[in-house]
C-alpha cells in the first residue's frame, strides 16, 4: 500500500511522514544545500548581483563580505585599488586571495561550517563585534516582510553582527 511505502521511504531516511503525508527531506526548511550544490544555481544572476555590488565598493574603505555563492563573485568585479576585506567565509577569502592579492583580506576564525565554508561562533562574533565596516554584504536564504533569514543560526548571528557594525548594509539575494 501507499501507507507502507511511505513507512518505507521514512524508515530508510528519503522522506519525512508528516500527518496524511510526507515532505522530501531535500524541502523546505530541514534541508540546506550545500556550498558545492549551490554554487551551481543560477550563476548568471549572482555575476549580475555581484556586478552590482561590486560598484557600490569605494577606494579605501574596509567591508565586510559574509559567506555565500553570490559573494564569491564580488572579488571577480571589485576594481578598486585600496581594500580591506573583512571575511568569515573560507570560499571568500580563497577567491580574494587567488583573483585580487594586492588587498587586504582578514579572515575572523572560529568554529569552520563544513556546509557553508563558514567560521561562525563566539570567536568569530567577537571579532566582527570589535571592527566596524564602511559596507557589509551578506547573504540570505529568505525574506519575509522585513525580517531576512539564514539556513543556520550561528550563521545569521554572525552576519548580525557585522550588519549592525556598517554604515551601509547590502543584503545580495
């Protein structure tokens, strides 16, 4: 019967019976794709998003990039000379330290989210916490009226943090 194949599916872990159902566990909120899968979705829109960013940033001043697909894509369009970067991302940090080695990149530490490529946590908090940013560019995974969410909570703390701490804030999505 359905019912059975469905007991089936939730017992080997592919899907998550839900009353008069079930629900993939790929969907909604209980699945966060990884760094790798997301990397492959929809990259001519975050070259166009990054594009777009990437001239709001002045010489001189010192941003704040967070973790994401879009964001790696910032270090490939910035095109001014005197930078500094701040990052709690590991992606981030490689594409800047590969395709712009003349600015200066500063990786915060902390707890490594294998998922995301992202530091996060209390060393990581503290440190954002202490430094204050011309721009902060961070990523979602969703908008609902005026709140933005992340897949992880650490995560979201964190790009919090350097969000509060910029005197212009950018959310690329």
């Amino acid at each position: 019967t359905v019912r059975r194949d469905l007991d089936e599916l939730a017992s080997s872990g592919k899907i998550i019976r839900l009353h008069g159902g079930a629900q993939s566990v790929k969907s909604g909120i209980l699945y966060e794709a990884s760094h790798v899968e997301k990397r492959e979705l929809h990259i001519k829109e975050k070259r166009m998003i990054a594009q777009m960013a990437a001239k709001e940033i002045q010489d001189g001043e010192t941003i704040f990039i967070g973790p994401g697909t879009t964001l790696e894509q910032l270090a490939s369009y910035i095109t001014v000379n005197h930078l500094r970067v701040v990052t709690n991302s590991l992606p981030v940090f490689e594409r800047f330290q590969k395709e712009k080695p003349h600015i200066e990149l500063i990786l915060t530490g902390g707890n490594f989210r294998q998922r995301s490529g992202a530091f996060v946590g209390g060393l990581t908090n503290e440190t954002i916490g202490r430094l204050k940013f011309n721009r902060a560019f961070v990523g979602v995974n969703g908008i609902k009226n005026e709140s933005i969410m992340t897949a992880d909570t650490e995560e979201g703390q964190t790009q919090k943090t350097a969000l509060n701490n910029a005197q212009v804030k950018y959310i690329l999505t």
